[in-house]
C-alpha cells in the first residue's frame, strides 16, 4: 500500500466560540479532529511547522483557516505538515 497524500484547507473559526485563552489549543483539536474524520485514521500526528503556525500569534489569536498537507502512512497514521 503506496502513502496517500492530500491537501486540505481547514477552517479554523470554531475556535473562536471558546474562551479567548484557550482558543489555539481549541484549534489544535479542530485540526486534529478534521483530519480522524476524513482520513479515517485516530492516530493522527501535528508536524512541527503546523504547530508553529498556530501557535504564531499566541494562545488568542489562532488563524482563521490553515493550509495542511496531510500523508497517511504505511502504517495507517496520519501526518499532518504545513503545506506550501
């Protein structure tokens, strides 16, 4: 089985319902849980670059929508990177 990539535009605005100082880990989880969904893999794995580009501006200002190239692989889990 060859490793399957995709790239997804994920929207982020539903970490804005949630109290300001917990908004980026709230958009971490929407991230996370964005990806179980259509990847139909629970072991999903944030790359570093992923994570500074959420965490950029803070735990209160997250971005609005993030650009991810997520791989699963040979092993069924998911990577999730900044796609370029």
């Amino acid at each position: 089985m060859a490793e399957e990539e995709r790239i997804y535009v994920i929207p982020l605005a539903g970490a804005k319902s949630v109290q300001r100082y917990r908004r980026t880990n709230r958009a971490v989880k929407i991230v996370r849980e964005f990806l179980v969904k259509h990847m139909k893999s629970e072991d999903v794995k944030i790359d570093k670059s992923l994570n500074e580009k959420l965490w950029k501006r803070g735990t209160r200002k997250p971005p609005t929508k993030v650009r991810v190239k997520a791989v699963r692989q040979d092993d069924g889990s998911v990577v999730a990177s900044l796609a370029e």
